[in-house]
C-alpha cells in the first residue's frame, strides 16, 4: 500500500511527466494544425490522401524539432520554442497571403529576390483583408502558447532516453511516410511521382502539405529534381517527307497535272546523334538524344507570309479574352477577330505570374518552377528569341515596360533577349501612377521607332494590372465612367474599365502606323501574360455569363494574330488546341526565320502537328481530348475520334519530358552548347 510520503512524489512525477508529454507534442499538434487550416481555407479540402501524408509528415517533422527543443539550457528551450513556433506561423500566413492573391504558392527563391514586392503592399493588404480568419487561427494556438506554454519548455528536465526516443520516432515516422509515397505509383500525378520526379507546388501541397513542400523546394533549389526512369530515348528520325498541297489554279477548269507545293521541315543542321556520342556529361546526352528524337514540324502556306514586315510583340497585363467586347474594346474586339484567329487558345497561369508568362512567350519554353526563370535566363544564349533572330536580320530592336524598368530583373533579361530596353526610372518617363499608363507609354515610344526602316518592338504593359477596383486602380478611375452602363459588379467593371486603357494604346498605335504609312507593313502579336487571377470567381462567371469550369476554361483566352494587310479580310481560323508556348513558334514561322522545331516545347500553330495546349499544374489539351491532373482523368472531346490504347500515358510522358529539358535547357544554357560559334549574347 502507497504511503503518505511516496504519494506527492508519485504525483509530482505523473505531472512531471505530463508536461513532457504536452512539450513533445506540441510541434506535431502544431505543424498538423497549420497544414490543416491552410488545406480547408485555401485548398478548400479535408479529407482525402494528401491529408493522412500531411499527418505523417507533420509528426516526424514536429518530433525532430521537439528533440531540437530538449539541448541546451532552459532559456534556450524557451527562446527556440517561441522562434520556431512563429516562424512557421509566418510562413504559413505568408504562403496565405501569396495563394489568395497568386493562386499558387510561394517559393524559396521568389523569397530571396522578392524585395520589390513590397511596391504591391495594396494588393497584400486586400489580400490579408480577405483572409483575415484564417490568419487568426494560425497565430492563435502560438499566442496562447506564449501566454502561458512557453513556461514548461523553460521548466522540463529531459532526460537522454527521452531524447533518444523523439529522434527515433521522428525517423521512423518520416521513413514510414516516405515508403509510402514512392510506392504509390498510381496515376499519372501520382505520389511518388510528385515526390521524386517533379516540383509542382499546388499539387505537393495538396498532397504533402505546405512544409513538406518546404523542403521539397529547398531540395529541388539546391540539387534539382532527379530524372524520371524509362526515359523514351529514340532512334533519330530519318529526314522528314516533305507534304505536298496542290497549288490551287482558281480557275474553273483544274490543271491535268497539279503542280506540287512542297514544304520544307522548320529544322537545322544539327547531328543530335554525334552530339549524344560526345556529350560531357549524361545529362547533355539525355538532351542530344531526346531533342534529336522529336517531331519536325513543316513549313506551310504561310510560312514567310510575313517575312520583311515590321513587327509589334505586346504582352499584356492581365488581358484575357474575358476583356474584349465590340462596344468597350472596340480595337482589341476588331484584332481578335481578324487575322489568324485561335478558337481554342490557353494561356496558363505560371508560378511567377508575370515573369512566367512572359518567359513562355518569349522562348517558348517552360519556366522552372520555385526560380524566376527569365532572370535565371539572363546569362544564356536565348537563339530564338524575336529579338535576336530579328536583329540578326538587321531590324532595330526595342523594349519598353512602364513600371519599374528593374522588377523581375527585367534590365538584365530584356537586353539578352536582343532589344534595346526601357522601362520607368530607365529613360521611359511616363507619370508615376499606379497602374501607369499604356496610351501613355506609346506616346513616348513611338517616335523612337517609327522612322526606321525595319524595326520589332517588344511592350510588357501594366495598365492592366489588379487590383480592380475604382478606389485604388488609377486606370480603372479613369475610365470608369465609360463602364458605367456594364450590368456587371464593381470588380468585373473595374477591371474592363482598365483593359479600356490598353485598347486605347492599341488604337493609338494602330493610327499612328497608318499616318506613317507602315500599317500594311507591320504584324502585331498580343498576348496576356495570365488571365486576371486578381479578380474574385464569381466576377470572371459574370463577365464569361456562365461558371466557369476551373481547371481548363479559367485559362481559355485570347492571341491576337494581326497585319497591316489582313484588315477588313476574313480571318484564317486555328482550330486545334494551342497555348502560349506555340506563339514564338508560329510568329517565327510566319516571319521566314529560321529555326528548328525540335528546339522549343511549342508548335507552329498553322502547321500540321497536332494540337497540344499544356498547362502549368501538367493538365493538358489535345484534338482527342482533356487530361486533368487534379483528378487523373482524361475526358474524351465530344464528337472526336477514340484515343488509341496507350494515348494518354505516352501525352503524359512527352508533356513530363517537355517540363524536365525546358529546366534542362535553363540550367545548361543548351544553345550556347548547340551552336557554340555564335556569339551567344546580343
């Protein structure tokens, strides 16, 4: 029987015990806690998969830093506790915020070279704004623990067994959690495949949780993201057949014998094979070997059909189809519907936004995802590019942006893509407002261009840019009497009262073409560089006048493919399924320039090759057929051809092989290895 005396002590023990048990849990009740809010407040889940992997791996996490928390003395406890504890209650209202206002999530790198974000402080402000619930309850758990838990970590007395013990659970728990992601190999996305072979934010959250993701990014950062197996490494192709099309005579009698118009294949001189023998390395090898096996594209009617032409390249803030009507974008509305239309055109939204859309744009490849990989770009070869390819051809090249001439590093990537470049606080002097000005912006610029003989202009606008509202967007103010008619909420007319600025600067550029006499001469190439994520779902459905399906639909937009002397004839329509990366392909095509189609992820739009649009989270388009990887299912398109067996898993590989070398060709400045004679910078 338990004596008097052995009593208190029995229970000074058990309470002892207790408080270490409140202390080792403290970091996987908490890690867990933050996974889970951020899961249902901006994932909009619960359960499912991704949640008992996100347990696990909070567990092992929390119990690693739980035995961190056990060296040294009390203050130590104390102090590392507090730190660690409010850092990942930062980090997890952080990549909020970011969601709320990006859609995606925020990486280590955007970290590193983000300073210039703070010129947004509106946008993180209304962001916040929106989420304000959320945020409470991340801190909450750590307010209550300053309060009144930080003083048990400063009292516990651990002991080494103790120690020993979190440190092997957390390592077995993270090694049991591991087993079972990189055996799933079900689906496409499967887990072991976003474990091992891909960094996709949105998708390892989903699947992982925001600090496993963490650590996934600082991983992919530092050493990569390891090679997919079985990779499909091909014989090379022999030299593509040329297509011959009958010459249409026009006339009502057909020629006996039809002369044949036979197109050449958009492809250089490059031995893939001898480069794959002699690569210094596998991954060079890989890349010889895997460019080398592609499909040529060929030429066709229309390649050349704008050889000589000056040439406009606009990449817009926030335009999207969702943007043009004939009343209030009367300009915008009369280009998209000349010239080369794209009924089926996508336009994703990258992981740097802006930076992104314009990378994929300009190269025609796809960025690296957790880096700014225009930036990244800046010391490479970037061959295909307009600019270069146009300055070789003797056009004066210019660039212009009117924000700041260095975010995003623009002022180091601009000048390697081959073009003179402007910006505001770099010789544009436009009136600083926010958002600037477009019309204003071509007012400046043009005079600067229009005299020349040949000349190819790059804009990135801004006029265009969120957030949509009358108060605190000076474009949107400034037109918003002439949306006032728009049976729309005050965002959907904010933001067309924005994109009013941009076709105002189009409009302005157009008359002052003609005035010059260099209209019919010129092609003008507009894309946006996402579509307007800034604005809330139920105001894109009431511009669309629908809902708006999530995962495809959102990124359906608009190219504008227009010249001079297409005016007032009718359109040539693209049918097929295309995205941003097939637009340096097509304009190259379209302007006589040589280059190799193996070489960039996109396709010649007016070629033959079949339609593929490739979104940034690995869904994509094709003439059969929609594949989402947020579900792993592919939906036949209505009223087209069964796919063949095996037709989705093979689209899957070429689209995971298209990720992998478009990272490969940024990390191994791939031209300058290809074409080691020219002279590699403009």
């Amino acid at each position: 029987m338990e004596s008097e005396e052995s009593r208190p002590m029995r229970q000074r023990r058990d309470r002892s015990g207790e408080k270490a048990l409140q202390a080792a849990l403290w970091f996987p009740c908490y890690l867990f806690w933050l996974e889970v809010i951020c899961r249902i407040g901006l994932l909009r889940q619960f359960l499912g998969r991704g949640l008992g992997y996100t347990l696990l791996f909070s567990a092992a996490g929390g119990l690693f830093l739980s035995a961190l928390v056990t060296f040294g003395p009390p203050r130590y406890r104390r102090i590392f506790t507090i730190t660690v504890s409010a850092l990942m209650a930062f980090w997890a209202s952080a990549q909020s915020v970011y969601y709320t206002i990006f859609s995606t999530f925020l990486t280590l790198y955007s970290v590193g070279n983000g300073g210039d974000a703070l010129q947004f402080w509106r946008d993180i402000l209304a962001a916040m704004g929106k989420i304000w619930y959320i945020l409470i309850l991340l801190w909450a758990p750590f307010v209550a623990m300053v309060a009144s838990g930080s003083k048990l970590m400063k009292s516990l007395k651990w002991k080494k067994q103790h120690i020993a013990i979190l440190l092997a659970a957390a390592v077995a728990l993270q090694l049991f959690a591991t087993v079972l992601v990189t055996t799933n190999h079900k689906g496409g996305m499967s887990p072991s495949y976003l474990y091992k072979y891909s960094f996709v934010p949105e998708k390892t959250a989903e699947e992982f949780g925001l600090f496993t993701t963490l650590r996934l990014d600082a991983k992919q950062l530092l050493f990569g993201v390891e090679e997919m197996p079985d990779t499909p490494i091909a014989t090379l192709p022999p030299t593509p057949t040329p297509v011959p099309t009958p010459d249409s005579s026009g006339g009502s009698t057909p020629e006996p014998t039809p002369t044949p118009v036979v197109y050449q294949p958009n492809a250089m001189d490059i031995d893939f094979a001898a480069l794959a023998e002699n690569a210094p390395s596998d991954t060079l090898k890989s890349m010889h070997q895997w460019f080398g096996s592609r499909e040529v594209t060929m030429q066709n009617e229309y390649t050349g059909a704008w050889k000589g032409k000056n040439l406009i390249f606009i990449v817009a803030e926030g335009f999207s189809r969702y943007a043009i009507t004939k009343e209030t974008t009367p300009t915008l509305y009369k280009l998209a519907h000349e010239g080369f239309v794209c009924d089926e055109f996508y336009n994703p939204l990258w992981w740097v936004s802006t930076s992104d859309g314009e990378y994929v744009a300009d190269t025609s490849m796809i960025p690296k995802s957790g880096v700014w990989s225009f930036y990244r770009s800046s010391e490479n070869w970037l061959k295909f590019c307009l600019g270069n390819q146009l300055r070789g051809e003797g056009y004066a090249t210019r660039a212009y942006h009117n924000h700041t001439y260095s975010y995003y590093k623009r002022h180091l990537s601009h000048p390697n893509m081959g073009y003179d470049y402007k910006g505001l606080g770099n010789g544009l002097e436009v009136k600083r407002t926010w958002p600037e000005s477009d019309v204003e912006m071509m007012e400046k610029t043009i005079p600067e261009y229009i005299n020349d003989e040949h000349f190819h202009t790059y804009y990135m606008t801004v006029s265009g840019h969120m957030l949509y509202t009358f108060m605190g967007n000076y474009m949107s103010a400034k037109h918003r009497d002439e949306v006032g008619h728009e049976d729309f909420c005050e965002e959907a007319r904010a933001y067309l009262a924005c994109q009013m600025e941009l076709d105002k600067a189009i409009e302005y550029l157009v008359e002052e073409l003609r005035a010059a006499g260099k209209l019919e001469n010129t092609a003008i190439v507009l894309t946006g560089d996402h579509y307007p994520y800034g604005m809330e779902k139920s105001a894109i459905n009431e511009l669309v006048g629908h809902e708006v399906e999530e995962n495809f639909e959102t990124y359906l937009s608009t190219l504008i493919l227009w010249s001079g002397d297409m005016e007032g004839k009718e359109p040539v329509h693209i049918t097929k399924p295309v995205c941003s990366l097939d637009i340096l392909p097509t304009v190259s095509n379209l302007m006589g320039l040589e280059y190799d189609s193996r070489l960039l992820m996109g396709h010649d739009a007016l070629s033959t090759y079949p339609g593929l649009a490739v979104l940034s989270n690995r869904s994509f388009v094709t003439d059969l057929g929609f594949y989402n990887s947020q579900t792993d299912t592919f939906t036949p398109r209505e009223g087209a051809a069964e796919p063949p067996e095996g037709y989705v898993s093979e689209k899957f590989k070429e689209v995971a092989r298209m990720f992998t070398n478009s990272t490969r060709v940024l990390e191994q400045d791939y031209y300058r290895v290809l074409f080691p004679d020219d002279q590699g910078r403009p």
